[in-house]
C-alpha cells in the first residue's frame, strides 16, 4: 500500500519506521526542514511507564483550583474565551471519575509497557545509536503526604505489570548519589530499573535516517494542507512545497501524526479531536564536572520537573501552562529549572550558558492517545499523546503499522470516537 505519513515528530518518524517494515511504500510529509523541530525536540527524555497515569483523577480537579492564577503553578491554566478549551475543560473533567481514571490508567500502562519492550526490541534489532540510559528513572518526593499518595499509586502500577517500587531516602541516594545534597530533604522515592531514557530529537533524525535508508520518501518544507477525502474515504493529500507549489499525493491510507497541529487540519472533516496545546519548558546544560551530575533519570515531586542525561548534557524539563499556542520564552519559568537544577547538583554544570526551549505537548482529556481507524476510511490517527509522546511512541507506531497491514495489534486500541 501507499501509505502518507503526515508529521516527521517522534511519533511519525516511527511510525514510518514500521509501515516500511511491513512492506509499505511511505511517504513522510513534514513542514520543518528536518524531522523532530517542534514538540520532539527538547523533551524531558523520560520513557516513563511508571508514572503513566492520567492527570485527570480524582484529586485533580482541586489542585488545578488552587494552582489556578499562580504563575509558578505546576500546572497553570490560562482561560481563554475557547470553545474548544473549555469543551476540553469538561471533557477532563468527566475522565476525573474514579470510574474513568482506573479505565485511562489500565489503558497507559499498557500502552506504555507495550511500547518500552517495542523500542528496547527496536534499538537492539537495528543498533540504533542516540544518546540512552536503562538505568531507570527514580522519583523522589519531599512531602510525606505526596510520598504516601505515591505508595497507593506505586502498588497500582505494580498491579498493572510495571514494576515501581518505593523505597527509603537512603536507598534512592544509593541508587543516584548526585542526590546526596538534598539527602535530608528526600522523604521517599518510587523506583522504576525498567523505564529510561534518551534524547527524543537524536532518536528521531538517526531513525529517519534509517528510514530513508530502507526507502522512506521525506518531503521536508513541506506543508500538508488538506487530507482529500471522496465519497467517505480518504484518498491523499494536498501539500504545498516550499516554492510554494500545490500538489495532490494520492494514497491508499493517510496516518496523521500532526501533534498539536493535527486538530486544525482535520476539523473541516468534520472530525472533532480534543487536543489542547500543554506548553512546557526545557533547559540543557553542559556538564563540567560529571561525578555532580546525575546518571539515573530523576523526577522532582515537589516541582514537578524531570532530569535526564545525555553523554554530557543534562536536560531538566516540566511545567505545563494550559492555553495559548505561544512558544516564546517566560524568563520567570525558564530561570525556575536553573535554579532548582543548581540547587540540586551544584558544581555539576556550566550554569551559565542554560540552553532554554519550549514545546507544546498534544494533550487529550484522558490522557489517551488518538490511536486508530477513523470514521473516513483509510485515514487514522496516531496523535493527542501529552505529556507521554516519546514513552510511547514505539508502541503507536507498531499498532498503527499492523492495523493498516490488517494484522492483529498486539494491545487492544482504545476506541476513536472520531
Ligand atoms: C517540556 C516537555 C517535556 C516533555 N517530556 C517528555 C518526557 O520526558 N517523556 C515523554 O514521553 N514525553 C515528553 N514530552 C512529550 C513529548 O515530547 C510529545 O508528546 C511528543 O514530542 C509528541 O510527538 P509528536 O510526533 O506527536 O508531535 P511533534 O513532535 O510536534 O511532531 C508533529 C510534526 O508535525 C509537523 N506538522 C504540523 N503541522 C504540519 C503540516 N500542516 N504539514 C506538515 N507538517 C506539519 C510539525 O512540524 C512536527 O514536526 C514532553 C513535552 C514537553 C513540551
């Protein structure tokens, strides 16, 4: 089959990686000139199925309320006059049930699993070399309600067949000694040796790479500005090159991996996707003095930011700000990550010379990805996943793959209501 791959981020590019491996001739369309420019490239570098679960829970409704106004807020939500933020706004609000949260959360995991053992597969198949740690991700916590929370969410995830384990302050500095200055501070920590991490932006250029190498066509500069559709199916698309050229690609399926972008491009099909742009920020440093600087991949509870190392650089990224296409730099929030990686690992970087970035992530109410067939035939979804695009990646573009070549997929997709 002829397959348009709309969208070169980490989710396409892969996605393109296992249409090719099925025998599918690819094209991928991609308005940047290279692949993984926007959401893809800076990321906090987390493979994290330990802690996939949904934000929308319970609980969440409250937090956001009281975060609701204060700049510094984990999670800061911008009301907009939308109507499509506050129809996303109720939407999250249903999958805070406790009903929908289990359900959500039962759905992450397993896609999340999935996909961990599909790169992990992926990367020792073909030796694909970027910048990677297996050695877990440790989440400590400086709160001792935060911590107790985290023990019922721990022994739920190790119900659902992700091994996190929460272990004692002693233990966590054993398994990171960088985190020996704020030994006193730690309360606690959840474990995860099965989770990484790696460089998103590398991954995605060394696999398109390779695929081009095994005959995936890129068309790089160049805007998808249409997905034609005749008489209830989907038959290509129409691009606009960077000469500004208008051409239609015909295809016997269309794959749309358009992350934020995608809800734009499909609305005038009539197709309503609930994904909203969740802002956040990165800073990467380079490390001067390694031994200060940590190896394990870290979450910081308390300021909800994450740490991950690459060679010699450390990438500390988090913050969500809800609302707003925006990516300019907020200098309050950008000089937040430095001080708290300084404060953390002092001596461990050139603090200096901080390299900031912002990225907006597609998020969806539940959290849960847009994976699958929609009501056009020949067009499908594989987009809206969050905070959780890069974790999750392999495993989407596997399914999306077997599902096209009509081989059973190896996780039960979540329904499409699309
Ligand atoms: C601060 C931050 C930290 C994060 N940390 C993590 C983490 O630790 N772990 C994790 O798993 N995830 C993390 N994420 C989320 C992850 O980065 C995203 O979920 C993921 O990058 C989404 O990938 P994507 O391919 O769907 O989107 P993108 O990377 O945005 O790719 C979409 C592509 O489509 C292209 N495009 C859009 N419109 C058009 C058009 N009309 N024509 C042609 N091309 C078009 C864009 O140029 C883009 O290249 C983080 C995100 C942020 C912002």
């Amino acid at each position: 089959m002829r397959v348009l791959v709309l969208g070169a981020g980490v989710v396409g590019v892969t996605c393109a990686w296992f249409l090719r491996q099925a025998g599918h001739d690819v094209t991928v369309i991609e308005r940047q000139v290279g692949p993984g420019r926007e959401t893809s490239f800076a990321n906090g570098g987390q493979i994290s199925v330990s802690h996939a679960e949904p934000w929308a829970n319970p609980g969440a409704p409250r937090k956001v309320l009281q975060w609701l106004g204060r700049e510094d807020a984990p999670l800061l939500f911008r009301p907009r006059a939308s109507v499509e933020q506050w129809a996303w706004g109720l939407s999250f609000l249903h999958e805070c049930t406790p009903a929908r949260a289990a359900l959500n959360t039962r759905r992450l995991v397993a896609l999340g699993l999935y996909s961990r053992a599909v790169l992990k597969q992926l990367r020792a198949e073909i030796g694909l070399e970027y910048p990677y740690s297996e050695r877990g991700i440790l989440h400590f916590y400086t709160n001792d309600a935060d911590f107790e929370l985290a023990r019922t969410s721990a022994a739920l995830m190790r119900s659902l067949g992700c091994d996190r384990r929460s272990i004692s302050p002693d233990e966590a500095v054993a398994l990171e000694p960088a985190l020996a200055v704020v030994h006193d501070r730690i309360v606690g920590a959840d474990y995860c040796a099965e989770d990484e991490s790696g460089d998103a932006h590398a991954y995605t250029m060394k696999l398109a790479e390779r695929c081009q190498q095994r005959g995936v066509e890129f068309l790089l500069e160049t805007t998808v500005s249409r997905v034609l559709v005749e008489s209830g199916s989907c038959i290509g698309a129409e691009i606009v090159r960077a000469d500004e050229t208008i051409t239609r690609l015909s295809a016997d399926a269309v794959v749309a991996c358009l992350g934020v972008q995608t809800r734009a491009l499909l609305a005038p099909l009539g197709i309503r996707l609930k994904i909203v742009p969740a802002k956040g920020y990165s800073a990467t440093f380079d490390i001067t003095d390694a031994k200060r600087a940590p190896n394990v991949s870290l979450t910081d509870d308390e300021y909800k930011i994450v740490f991950s190392r690459f060679d010699l650089r450390l990438r500390v990224a988090g913050t969500v700000e809800l609302g707003g296409v925006g990516l300019e730099l907020n200098p309050a929030r950008c000089d937040a990550l430095t001080r708290r990686t300084e404060a953390l690992f002092p001596g461990a970087c050139d603090f200096s010379q901080p390299r900031y970035w912002a990225g907006l992530r597609p998020l969806t109410p539940s959290n849960v990805p847009y994976l699958g067939a929609t009501r056009i035939r020949a067009l499908y979804l594989n987009t809206g996943h969050g905070t959780l695009g890069w974790t999750m990646a392999a495993g989407s573009g596997e399914l999306i793959a077997s599902l096209i070549s009509g081989r059973p997929t190896a996780v039960a997709l979540p329904a499409v209501a699309a």
